[in-house]
C-alpha cells in the first residue's frame, strides 16, 4: 500500500498546532497543540482522534523550543502507534504565512525554497521565523520525507495588478516587495471551494465574498474560483478591525506619533499589532465577552462592535463592486461560525444588495456548511467551517502523489 498519511505542522512564533490524517478517506487520526514554548508553564494537549473516545492527555512544565516541542508531539503520536517513523507516512505538510510572488502553488522544500522563505522574513517577521523553525525540526526528525510548503499567500497571487499594486513610486516598491499579498489563503481557498458546492455549482461558476473572522480578519473576492481582491496587504495588519490589530489606517498617523509622541517604530508597530482592533477600542478581544458586555449597558463595548460591523459592510460593499455579480457571503472562522449576532448585524440592511439574514436560521449551531439566508434573497449567506489543516493536507498529499514534484515550483517574479 503507497504511503496515505499526512502530518500538517503550523508552527506560531510560541506553538506548534499539528494534525495527522488519512488521505484515504479525509480522517483524522490525531491533534495536538503546544503552546507557550519557552515558557515554564508550556502545555502539550494531544487528542487522538482515531475510532473517538480517547480524552485528551496533557502535558505541563517548559519546553524550551520547537525542536524539543516538536519531539514531544512525535513522542505523543507514537504513543498512539503513530510514529513519524510509520512507512504510512506520505509527507508532512507545513503553514508557511508568506511566500511572496516566487511561491503560488504547494511547494517541495529544498534548501532553495527554504532560503526564499527566509528572505521574506523582513515582509513576515512576525510568522515566517517559526515556520522555518519548524520545517527545519521537521527535516531533522525525518529527513527522507517530503516536505512540503503550503503559503497563506498563494491563493491571492491570482489577483490583478491594479488589485495588488500600493500606489506609490514603483521602483521602491518593487525594491523592497511592497505590494498587497493578503493572507488566510488555505481558508479562502477551502470556504470558497465549499460554498460553491453548497449552492450546487462548479467554484467556475460562482462569485463569493468570504469573510474569516476570527481574532485576525480578513475578506476576499473570489470570482470563479480566483481571487481578485483580498483585505490584507503586505502584511496581515492592513483591512478589517481585528482581535489586537487595527486594520486599515491613514498612514500619516504613524508620522504623528513619531512626531507627536515620540514613539518608535517599534513602539508603533507593537501599538497597531498587538494594542489596537476590539481589545484597543474596548479592553476585550473576545466577541463572547464584548457581546456580554453590550447586554449589560457597556457603551464603549457597544462602540467598538459598531466599529467592527462598520468595517465589514464597508468591505461587503466594495467587494460587490469589485465582484459585479455576488452568488453568496461566507462567513468563517471562529467569529464568523459561532458568533450570530456579527453576522445579523454585517448583513443588515444590505437588502438592496440582495443580501438578507433569516433569524431563525442564523441562531442554528452548527459544525456542517449551512445556508443562513431566506429563500428569497438574491445573494446566499451561508456559514461555511474553514479547515485549513484539511487543505494544507490535501495540496499536500495531491503534490506528493503525482511523483514529479521534487522541485520548488515558482516563478521568476
């Protein structure tokens, strides 16, 4: 029997997320996360998936970096008689967040490929390093097995120029690698795919605003299965209000506190990153709180709600312009799929635009893909669960299958 499973490996700046599945049938066989790495109170939680049943074990105490955290995940999934060293293993499978214009499509890692991502640090400094990290412990504990990169940027490559150009002078930015990338493209790329089958259709034949919301937000435009407008930019701080991040901003504001306030870039980063979104406009990034909060009378929890929705709409409506023709909204991630009043409130009043909500439907809980809209309505709602795991797996094992891929497929740009 050839080789059927794949390991998928998100490795964050302090956590590693992993899920191993069967690419026979699409099953999972086991997840994990450790978090807080470099810690002293790090936490492994494996889950083994397979048959169901199991409970969780965990683990405690420091684990001081990803090549020790990664070790651990391989010593828990042995434990379930699924060791790294299985000859049922294919490939493993990595999130990589940027990969520039050079990557466009799943990628073999080759010391090549693997030097490209790391010249794209400065544009990800942030994500890039652990991903590196992570592939770099990867190799070392099966270095016979393809690895493969698959890009948060990649599918947002398809967009236009005039979609992805700042405009600014052009050989500035094509010297530093200024222009919109956008991010999230596993989960673009899968909700897309499967809002498309919801409706019944071909993703040829449909145009769809996908909104992920989750504590990072973002949109795209997807005419036929193409991106052709997404919300982030160079980096994932550019477009719509965030947990801690404040997406679209005049530019001139860093200036004035520099200026001003004498702060320094850094300073001004961290402010816009990681002080900003809901938890600067309110103290909470949680939308299960805030929404508490509002119930109870909070005006400036109520604000910053009013904030966010603004937001959306805004992006809603441009991207219906962009789109020309919208077949269906898809509201995803962990706000998009569990939070009914942002998705009430973001569609409200866009009547006009053929868009409505039926309150009934939208309060429904649900793990499956689901229609949220009255029949009536010109334009679907739907909510669609993103898995991004089970799409890095599936591009993945699909590269690996064919048996030419053993070098890095990019580009010249």
């Amino acid at each position: 029997m050839e080789p059927h499973r794949v390991l998928v490996l998100n490795s964050g700046s302090s956590s590693v997320k992993y899920q191993l599945l069967d690419m026979h049938d699409r099953s999972r066989l086991a997840s994990g996360l450790v978090e807080r790495i470099g810690e002293e109170t790090s936490r492994l939680v494996h889950t083994p998936l397979a048959g169901g049943g199991a409970e969780p074990r965990e683990r405690t105490g420091r684990i001081a970096d990803h090549d020790e955290a990664l070790k651990a995940a391989a010593e828990e999934l042995a434990a379930d008689g699924l060791g790294l060293d299985s000859p049922e293993l294919a490939a493993i499978g990595h999130r990589v967040v940027h990969g520039g214009l050079k990557f466009s499509a799943p990628t073999v890692i080759t010391d090549e490929v693997l030097t490209e991502i790391e010249r794209l640090v400065p544009v990800a400094p942030l994500h890039n390093p652990a991903n590196i990290t992570g592939i770099r412990t990867a190799q070392a504990l099966r270095p016979d097995l393809p690895q493969v990169a698959v890009f948060d940027t990649a599918f947002h490559t398809t967009m236009p120029e005039a979609a992805a150009r700042y405009a600014i002078d052009v050989e500035t930015a094509d010297a530093h690698r200024i222009r919109r990338y956008g991010f999230h493209g596993t989960s673009h790329a899968y909700v897309s795919r499967k809002t498309a089958e919801l409706l019944g259709k071909a993703p040829e034949e449909v145009n769809v605003i996908v909104l992920h919301l989750g504590n990072g937000a973002s949109a795209s435009a997807v005419a036929g299965g193409r991106c052709v407008e997404t919300s982030m930019g160079l980096t994932p701080l550019e477009g719509l209000v965030m947990g801690t991040r404040s997406g679209d901003i005049d530019p001139a504001v860093t200036f004035h506190l520099k200026r001003v306030a004498g702060m320094s870039a850094d300073e001004i980063d961290v402010l816009l990153n990681k002080k900003s979104g809901l938890v600067g406009l309110c103290g909470d990034n949680d939308m299960r709180v805030i929404r508490r909060r509002i119930d109870e009378g909070d005006e400036q929890a109520a604000l910053a709600f009013d904030i966010y929705i603004h937001r959306l709409k805004k992006y809603i409506g441009a991207y219906t312009a962009v789109l020309g023709r919208v077949d269906a909204v898809a509201f995803t991630a962990g706000v998009g799929e569990n939070a009914a009043p942002v998705r009430e409130a973001a569609i409200a009043g866009l009547e006009e635009l053929g868009m409505a909500v039926d309150a009934s439907l939208n309060a429904v809980r649900s793990g499956e893909p689901r229609l949220i809209s009255p029949e009536y309505a010109r334009v679907a709602v739907a909510v669609v669960p993103t898995d991004e795991e089970l799409e890095i797996a599936e591009q993945t094992f699909a590269l690996v299958s064919r048996g030419d891929a053993v070098s890095p497929a990019h580009s010249d740009n």
